[in-house]
C-alpha cells in the first residue's frame, strides 16, 4: 500500500484534531507537581474551566476518559438503588445508562428513535407524576455523538421546574464543551460531564466534573463507594492549585493554551463558527440528495453531521474508499446505526477552508464507491457560508 501524501483529514466528531499551538504547549519537560511553578499552572486551568463551563462552581479535572468522568458523576450523587430517568437519544446515552445499572441504580430509559435530542416534555410528565419524587436524578446527553442530534439542556432544566421536582440533572458535554453553547450556572446543571479531545482540542486523557452546591451537598450523604473518583479528596488540594495524586502535567500545560485560545476567539464566536460550519455541511448532504440523521432543526448538532446512506450501500465501505482515496477519516456509525451512517465532524479548530476540502473528499469518495448522489455538493456549502457571512457582517454594521 503505497503510502498516502499531503494532510491527512481527520473529520470524525472527536477526538479532533490537536492545534499546533496546543502541540508546542504541551513539548515541554515533566515538572514537580508538588512545586511553585505547577501550583500556578493548577489556579489558573482550574479557574479557566469554570470559565468554560460558565460557572462560578468548582470544576474537577481528573486524570481520564470521559468514561471515567461519567462513573465520576455517578459515585459521587447517587446510592445504590437510586431510580434515575434517562433518554435513548443514541449510542453514548445508551452506554452511559448501562453504566448506571452496573453501579446498581434503576432506570427508566425513555426509548428514542436516534434521529432526536431528548425530549423536554416527555422529561416533564414523568416528573411530574411521580410524586413521591423516586427519581433522584435526570441525566441526559447534551450532544449525542453518534446521531449529530442535541438535546434542548435549558428547555429540560424547565420542565424539572414545572415539575417542581427535586432531582439532581447530569449532562454529557463530552462532545459539546468549547463547541456547542452551554451555561453550567444559568440552566442549573447540577453535574456536567467532559473531556479533553473534543472541543477542547487535547489528546484524549482529561475528565471534567463541574459540580453545583446542591450536587456537592449530595455527595457528602450518597452511599457509593468511591476512592480515585471522590471529589472531596481532589477538592482539597485543587483549593491551592495541586491535586491528590500525580495529575497530567503535560496535558494540563496542553488545556491552559486551548483556553486561551477559545477565550481569544470569543466563547461566542467559536460557537458562531462551529453553527455556521454545521449549516455548510448539511447544504452539501442535501445537495447530494443525503439524508442528515437528525430529523429537527433545532436539534442540529453544531459538532458532526451524520448522513443516512441510501438503501443498499454500506456506509463502512464508502468510509474505507474515502480513505484510500483521498486520506479522509470519518466517523463510522455505531450500534443501531452500524454500517448505515457515516459522520462527518466539523469542531475544534476546524475552518471553512479546511471543511471544504474535507467535503470535497467526501464528494469524491462517494463518486469512487458509486453512491448515487448530486455533485456540487462543495458548491452548495460555499454559497451556504458565503450567505451567512454576508448576512452576519450586515448584523454588525447595523451594531
């Protein structure tokens, strides 16, 4: 196999592609993590996180996968036998709700087709008739990466409201933090769940919990056992910029330059572009007479687009020939969707120049596999962005 030349595209929704700057961050020797310097590296991530995640809260930084953030979130709230209400709005959610019965919790999994975020309302009429307030917590997946489908989190933080109930509300951002707006404080997230490789832009190797006062409150009288994952013990010395065992120096050096970069751009300008960039990418899958995954418009993902392949052509198969052909990596369908959608992502530092030349691979290896299609696709994301630049420049005149 000869050996491919030029950049290699990596389009799938995470991890995403690591910015040179945060690269050349991260090149640097090991340091003491008990000494001065590490100390004002540890204040100053720690308060760039809550920065990120819009709270005024503790956010907790542990050495992990997303996984490991979602046990996290899991031991330090809740009780064996708790009942807790989720919502099947994908892969990711379906794993986080098998993890929860292996801590021993009962849920109630309100089913999904996978083509939509979770539903406000139907949160609110299981809440609302359950009286005796058995659900102790809502958790639901903010951006469900393997549909490109988000959940409404301040519409559901209301219907807990109008509810008037008392459960805890966890949300997974692992795919959504630095891309998809989200206010920790302002929606009243109890626990919110991340990870570095996503919007963040990092390697994969950090789990975030940020954490409310009343998710901290139950974390001191919950009855899961818990030693690595107790934010207590991490809370103590993260009061004076150190942690409790030896944390990822190199990668922490990595998070402070992507906060500085996404404060730099504007948290909402980044959300801006990730929105405009998504809008592009779906004008080009409906150009080519594709069919995007998600069935709402308001619950389009500003993170990935998963496209429907057409009857009788492999999803897998097309993915495989886009690599070979053009060095393009996109993300494979998971689970019920397997071999049936493909997924292309367009966050972190990704721009239009290189989101047009990623789809302009997708369009040449639908050509190479023979997928029925309309070319022009390319064309279609160029006008789409053209008009929204336009149409955003004119906003700011009239600003």
């Amino acid at each position: 196999m000869s050996h491919p030349q030029g950049q290699h595209f990596l389009q799938i929704p995470g991890p995403s592609p690591v910015p040179e700057r945060v690269m050349r961050a991260m090149d640097r020797q090991v340091i003491d993590h008990r000494g001065p310097t590490f100390q004002e590296l540890g204040k100053e991530v720690l308060a760039g996180c809550q920065q990120i995640f819009k709270t005024k809260q503790p956010v907790i930084v542990f050495p992990s996968s997303g996984t490991g953030a979602w046990e996290a979130a899991i031991v330090n709230t809740l009780s064996p036998g708790d009942k807790v209400l989720m919502c099947e709005t994908g892969h990711f959610a379906t794993l986080w709700q098998q993890m929860a019965k292996r801590w021993g919790l009962e849920v109630e999994f309100l089913p999904g087709d996978w083509r939509r975020g979770a539903d406000p309302a139907a949160i609110e009429a299981k809440l609302a008739a359950d009286k005796a307030h058995s659900f102790k917590a809502v958790m639901v997946v903010h951006n469900e990466t393997s549909t490109g489908a988000t959940s409404r989190v301040a519409a559901i933080r209301k219907a807990i409201d109008n509810a008037n109930h008392p459960a805890l509300f966890l949300v997974d951002t692992i795919s959504s933090l630095g891309s998809v707006d989200f206010r920790h404080d302002e929606w009243g997230v109890d626990v919110t769940v991340s990870c570095s490789q996503k919007g963040l832009m990092l390697p994969p190797g950090l789990g975030f919990n940020a954490i409310s006062e009343k998710a901290r409150a139950a974390a001191k009288t919950n009855k899961m056992p818990r030693s690595y994952w107790d934010w207590e013990e991490m809370l103590k010395p993260n009061a004076s910029g150190f942690f409790p065992y030896t944390p990822a120096t190199t990668l922490l050096y990595g998070l402070q330059e992507s906060i500085a970069m996404l404060l730099e751009e504007g948290l909402d300008e980044v959300f801006l572009r990730h929105r405009r960039l998504a809008a592009a990418t779906r004008a080009a899958v409906r150009h080519w007479g594709l069919e995007v995954l998600c069935v709402e418009p308001s619950e389009y993902s500003p993170v990935l687009t998963a496209v429907l392949m057409p009857e009788g052509h492999d999803a897998d198969r097309f993915r495989k020939i886009t690599l070979e052909k053009c060095n393009l990596s996109l993300g494979t369908g998971l689970a019920k969707v397997a071999g049936k959608v493909f997924r292309i992502g367009h966050l972190g530092e990704c721009n239009e120049t290189v989101l047009l030349g990623a789809l302009a691979g997708v369009e040449r290896g639908l050509g190479a596999a023979g997928v029925p299609h309309q070319p022009g696709g390319v064309t279609a994301a160029i006008a789409d962005l053209a008009g929204r630049n336009d149409a955003e420049a004119s906003l700011g005149k009239a600003a």
